[in-house]
C-alpha cells in the first residue's frame, strides 16, 4: 500500500524518473517470499517521499539506487529478516552478500514492525515508519561497494522470521541456524566467566580457554567473537560487565516453525 501523501514535489519526481532509469539500465531483479504479508519493493522517491530525505544526507546519494522498501502487511511484527544481493559485473564475474538484522541481541525492537515498513540498503536497515509518520532512527551508511559498476542485480528476502516464530523464505543463508548458534554461543561464554569470577578464578585464563575452540564451526566463531570481546578494559583481568550482562539476558527465541507445504 503506498504512503497517504497528497503533494509531490517537483524535485522528488524527476529524482524518481533518474533513479527508475538507473535501476532499469542495471536490470534489477526481485525475488519475494510466497507469503503476502511480507513483500520487497524498489525504492522510488516519488513513491515513498517519506523516505526521501535519508538519501538527502552527506554520503548518502549512492545508496539511494540500491535502496528497497520492506513492507510487513501482517498483524505480526518481523524479528528477523535477511535480504540478499547477487549481482554480475561487465565481466561476467558473479558475487553475492547479504545484509541481517533481527531483534535478539543487543537491539530488542522489531526489524519491522506490523503494518509498518522500512529501508534496506546494501549498508544496513534502517528502522521502519507508520506509513504516514515520519524517519525514525539513522545512521551512516558504509562504503560503496562493487555493485555501482554490476551491470545486473539480484535482490531476494532469503528468509523473514515472524514474532510468532513463523519462517517463510528459503533460509539459504542460514538465517535461524545462526540465531540458535549465537544465542547458546552468548549462553557458553557468560555462563563460563560468570562462575571464574564466582570462583574467583583467573577470568583472563577463562577467556583464553574460550578462544582456543576445537573446531571452527558458526558457533565457535561466536563463542571466540564474544570471548574476545569480553576483554576490554586496560588489563587482561578486566571484564566488560555490560556486555556480560547482555549476553547473560539475551532475549527467548521464539519456537520456529514453517507452514506445511509452504516456504
């Protein structure tokens, strides 16, 4: 459903007309999920003039082309969403990434909230609005990537978790595996310093023990991510209390399920 706006500016229409045939030229591609709650657009400024002023920023402007609109049409919010990019350059040479977001770990508010939308670029989402609000919060883009020179894009929602724990999309990615692995990664590693200190052992011994993992699957990686962090302070025996407290209280994952015969 588009944004109630009454008046369109000059300005953003012509800026729509340009970036319509930039996408065109580039043979932009997007590939949904079966399910009608949830649906992946092209951003165009005269469409969602909302939106506009986020690509109105320093640094900004070439994000704008590679910018979509995730619509959540569901009375459900989204807790996690993974969208990906393919593209192909003037070579032939394929590459791919993805860009995630969910809402268990250190930001508890949805990825997209119900009947609300919001912005994805190749540099991060960026939280949704009511359709007739206004931007909610910002942040600044990262570095231009080899897309820019891609003479064709694939965009696709890979998979999207709703509140409920419903999964729809094919999950290529990994998406609800990596959330199972991180939150027992964040369980192994505060449950292990929390009883060094308890027993007032050496807490940097501890961490070392945690960054030796046997095997590099996802959920070592974690546990070494987290473990590393953890010593921040300006001795080896300091320990980040934050962080420990938030990977104590991670936030219960949701029972995944699929409906049957669906995505």
């Amino acid at each position: 459903m588009k944004p109630s706006i009454k008046t369109v500016v000059l300005g953003l229409f012509l800026s729509g007309l340009t970036f319509a045939r930039s996408a065109e030229a580039q043979g932009l591609t997007i590939v949904q999920v079966d399910d009608p709650g949830v649906s992946l657009t092209q951003f165009d400024p005269s469409v969602h003039p909302v939106f506009a002023p986020l690509f109105q920023q320093e640094g900004w402007a070439w994000l704008r082309q590679h910018a979509l609109i995730v619509t959540n049409d569901s009375d459900l919010d989204v807790v996690a969403l993974t969208v990906t990019w393919s593209f192909t350059d003037s070579g032939g040479k394929t590459s791919s990434f993805k860009v995630s977001s969910d809402s268990f770990l250190f930001s508890r508010a949805p990825v997209v909230r119900a009947r609300m939308e919001a912005v994805v670029t190749p540099s991060g989402f960026y939280r949704s609005i009511q359709r007739s609000g206004t931007i909610g919060g910002r942040r600044s883009p990262g570095g231009r990537t080899r897309l820019e020179r891609a003479s064709s894009i694939t965009v696709s929602l890979d998979a999207v978790v709703f509140g409920d724990g419903l999964v729809v999309g094919p999950d290529e990615t990994g998406t609800v595996d990596s959330l199972e692995s991180r939150r027992i990664a964040a369980q192994t590693v505060a449950q292990s310093v929390r009883a060094a200190i308890v027993a007032r052992r050496d807490v940097s011994a501890e961490i070392s023990r945690l960054l030796t993992r046997p095997a590099m699957n996802s959920e070592n990686i974690l546990i070494m991510r987290f473990a590393r962090s953890m010593q921040t302070g300006p001795t080896p025996r300091t320990v980040d209390d934050v962080l420990l407290n938030q990977l104590s209280n991670l936030p219960e994952l949701p029972p995944f399920y699929r409906r049957v015969g669906g995505q």
